[in-house]
C-alpha cells in the first residue's frame, strides 16, 4: 500500500498519510525509549510485535463495540488507521500500584488497589508529560467534562475486557496508558480509541512468578527485552504473518544512551 507523506514522527511510531482522504499508515519503529526520552535504545523486532499485538487487542475491542482507529493491519510494521485528531492527553488506567504511583505517594510496590484508578497526564515532552487534573483539562479546552465522562467509561469497559483476556493466559494486568482521538461521522464528533495497546504501554507481569512482560524490562536494565514481547503474543498465540514468531530472528538490542540532564 502506498505511504503518503510523513505526517508525524514519535518516539515509537510515524504516521503517513494513507491512500484514501481520511486515513493513514501507522509504522512501527523498533525505538526504545524510557524516562521522558533520556533512555534510548534500538530492539530490532520490537515494533513487529507491537503491532501485532495492538492489531490483535484493538480488533477485539471493535468486537466488542469499542470503536478503536484501526481498520486493518498492512504487513507486519504497520497498520491502516482512520485519521483522527488526538487529545493531547495521556489516560493511565491503574489496577496495581507501581512504578511513579509508588515513588509520589509512598505506596508499597505491587499494592492491589480496591478498583481501577484512572490519571491523566499532559502530553508534553518538553514538560515531561505532567500530571493533571480534570479541572486543567476542561480549563484549558483540551477536552469537556462530556468527553472526560465518555473517556472514563470506555477506559473502565477497556479494563475489564482486558484483565479477563489476560487472567486467561497467565498475565496480570498492572496498569496501561491509552490515547484517544476525535472523529467526525455523519456530521457528529466522535471520541475513539487510538495509538496503540501493547507491552510498550501497559504493565504486564506474569500471574505466578510476577516476571515482568513489558517495557519496564527495557527501563530497569532486566534483559530479553524482546523475549518478554514474544512471551505475550506467544500466550495471546498470535503469529506474525503465516510464520511462528519464534522464526523471525530478533538481534539484541543496541547500546543504550543516556542523555545528561
């Protein structure tokens, strides 16, 4: 299928133009970065498997009437998306306490909390993605509290899809990060799931040894980082194109760079 221009460069992913008004190609990179982009590597077959992986969930959440960007994976980089406009938000959905919850607040690591706890960040790079309240939010025009309203059901209906699908293969859902994104359909906007569900941006750790399955393997220096990937689209018994995954061979990541503050 044919890219059309670049339209937007992340850490993670490039979003290009697609073929038809109103759509576009999301590429997966193989980039690795962590800490606001102060660690940065390179793991050669990460961004296959974050797309599969994200194809596999958002298909089942449009099953499931969650209306996701997504309308189909090209090959095995990259997906044709509708082209939405993306809430510069960050919408953290919490079920373990761990990571930067734990060092704000004190919380013991690996605290079940009573129920999912959604946060939302600014996404702001330069300003390191700060916390914010939904007063900000709607003080600011970057979403209403309709919007706020819709976003915290669909993330809460995401959550229960997605501690059931993983519970059945062994994963605790820790805690995940979704984006969403504008549409306008018959005339009427509309708020859809976008950007991508995948190790990259949830925590996933295994149910008996608590092994984690996700990024945090890439931030905290834990090693086979590209095996815990495999580990879960393994489980979700996803295959890349008509091949075992285990097939594609997968180098071991390049030299990490920290970048001084």
């Amino acid at each position: 299928m044919h890219k059309g221009k670049k339209l937007y460069e992340g850490k993670a992913k490039i979003i290009y133009e697609g073929q038809e008004r109103g759509t576009a190609i999301q590429h997966f990179k193989d980039d690795a970065t962590a800490f606001n982009n102060l660690k940065k590597s390179k793991i050669e077959g990460k961004g296959v498997l974050n797309n599969r992986i994200s194809e596999h969930i958002l298909n089942n959440l449009n099953q499931i009437g969650i209306k996701t960007h997504l309308l189909k994976r090209i090959n095995m980089r990259e997906q044709l998306i509708m082209l939405v406009k993306i809430i510069p938000l960050e919408f953290i959905v919490r079920n373990i306490a761990t990571g930067s919850l734990t060092k704000r607040l004190g919380i013991t690591d690996g605290t079940i909390l009573d129920g999912p706890l959604i946060e939302y960040s600014y996404k702001n790079d330069e300003l390191g993605d700060p916390l914010v309240a939904k007063e900000h939010i709607v003080a600011f025009g970057w979403a209403t509290k309709d919007e706020l309203n819709k976003i915290k059901s669909i993330s809460l209906r995401i959550n229960d899809f997605m501690l059931g699908m993983f519970r059945a293969i062994g994963i605790k859902l820790v805690d995940f990060k979704l984006e969403f994104g504008r549409l306008e359909i018959d005339g009427k906007k509309e708020i859809i799931l976008a950007d991508e569900i995948s190790p990259d941006t949830c925590r996933l750790w295994d149910m008996v040894s608590e092994k984690k399955l996700d990024k945090d393997r890439f931030r905290k220096d834990l090693g086979n980082v590209i095996q815990a990937y495999q580990e879960v689209a393994h489980r979700l018994k996803i295959l890349p194109e008509e091949s075992n995954i285990s097939e594609i061979k997968f180098s071991k990541p390049t030299a990490i760079h920290l970048k001084k503050k």
